[in-house]
C-alpha cells in the first residue's frame, strides 16, 4: 500500500502541470500516510528545474552506489532526469524495504521484477505505475491463486460464531501482534494457510477488511469456547474437533 501510493505521487509529480518535479530531499521522514494515501509533508525542496547539458557525458545521474548515465535533449536538458531521480530514491528508501516482504509466495517474481526494474533503472514511472497496478489487480482478484488441492473440506464450519479473542501462536505477517491475522481472498486460501501451520487447528473469519477489501482471517492453535457474531465463521479441522464439543 506505501509503495504503490508512493509510485502514484510520483506519476503525478512526473506529469505536474508545472512540469517533471523533483523532490530534492527525498527522505522517509517527508513522507506521511493520509487516509491510506502517502503525502509530502514538505514541498520546500521541490524543483521544476532540469539540469542542462551540452552533451550526453553531462547528463550523469550520482547516488551513493550507482551512477546512471542520461541523454542530453535537443534543447539542452537531461532527459527524464527528475523523475528517474525521483524513482531511485523511492527504490532504495522504500521499495528495497517493503516489497521483498509479507506478499503472497506466487506475487513475489512480479515484485522482484518491480524491484530489479527500478533499481536499474529499466523502469520509468510510467511502467512502474503499470506493474504495481497489475500486481494490485491479481492480488485483489485472486488470480495468483494456483489450482490446487481443495484443504476446506477438511474443515468443519460454524456460521454465526467466533471463538473468544486471546493470545495464540504468532505467524508473519500478522495484523496483530497478539497472535496469526492474516488477509486471505477467501476461505479456501485460509484453509491452506491453516494447514501449512503445524499450530493451526482452526480459523475465524469476520466482515473485517483490509485496504484492498480482503477478509481478515485469525488463526489458532487450540479451540476455545465459542461466541455468537452473526458477521463470523468459525472453521474448526475436522481431526481437531469432536462430536462432544460441537
């Protein structure tokens, strides 16, 4: 959610009515999320302003690690310059931080790319925005899930329950530091999750959504007793439960 709100300002920056901007002190700490949006706290060090050349060998792009060498325009500009500077700094500030952790195990190749591609700079802002859409669109859709063996029938499911909320077993990357809460895109995938934790004997899955409009599901080790919620499922392993306690 960071970095594809962080890629979105940038686009915007890029194609500004006033012309490419750069941000001249691109830092984390000039950064602030917004209703889930990232705004910069401080445009002072903003610029319209594109280095001159009088030819290609002016036109190098220095950071600390790596120098990216850039075309000289027809009219005496560093072609793309702002913005290729813009997108470099988001790589190493924000993108080689975030992206290589908490996506599914199927969407982690498409980040690596995004990753490899702006950190080479192969990228634009343009493509970057493109990439991180469809990653966002098979993320949301479910359509990184691979066709697999169907785990839910090994589950027992209680509509109109939960089970009491405590501190269990925890896993990453947890919403919760409590215990296992995961987004899920539904509760087959739950189920998968559940099995591939040994800890695991069932799962709960309530009308909480995360910023993509996922389902929140938690994890647990042990049953507990139950509770009504109209707005929950408990899915309990069917080698866990027995005919006693339901």
């Amino acid at each position: 959610q960071i970095c594809l709100s962080l890629v979105k300002l940038l686009f915007y920056l890029a194609h500004s009515p006033l012309g490419s901007i750069v941000l001249l002190d691109f830092q984390p700490r000039q950064f602030v999320m917004v209703d889930g949006n990232l705004k910069v706290t401080d445009m002072d060090d903003a610029s319209t302003e594109e280095l001159s050349c009088k030819e290609d060998n002016d036109c190098t792009l220095d950071f600390p690690t790596k120098s990216f060498p850039l075309k000289c325009s027809a009219v005496g500009k560093c072609e793309g310059i702002n913005e290729k500077k813009n997108l470099f700094n988001a790589y190493r500030y924000f993108f080689t931080y975030l992206l290589p952790h908490s996506a599914p195990p199927a969407l982690r190749p498409f980040l690596s790319d995004i990753l490899n591609a702006t950190g080479d700079l192969r990228y634009g802002i343009n493509e970057t925005l493109k990439a991180f859409e469809k990653v966002l669109h098979l993320y949301k859709s479910g359509l990184y899930l691979q066709k697999r063996t169907l785990h839910l029938k090994d589950y027992i499911s209680i509509k109109g329950f939960r089970t009491v909320e405590g501190e269990d077993y925890k896993c990453w990357p947890s919403y919760s530091h409590l215990g296992c809460l995961l987004s899920v895109h539904s509760a087959e995938e739950a189920a998968a999750i559940c099995n591939s934790q040994s800890q695991c004997q069932s799962f709960i899955i309530t009308q909480r959504r995360t910023w993509t409009g996922r389902p929140l599901a938690s994890f647990q080790s042990s049953l507990t007793d139950l509770i009504p919620d109209a707005n929950a499922v408990v899915y309990i392993k069917r080698s866990a439960s027995s005919g006693e306690r339901l």
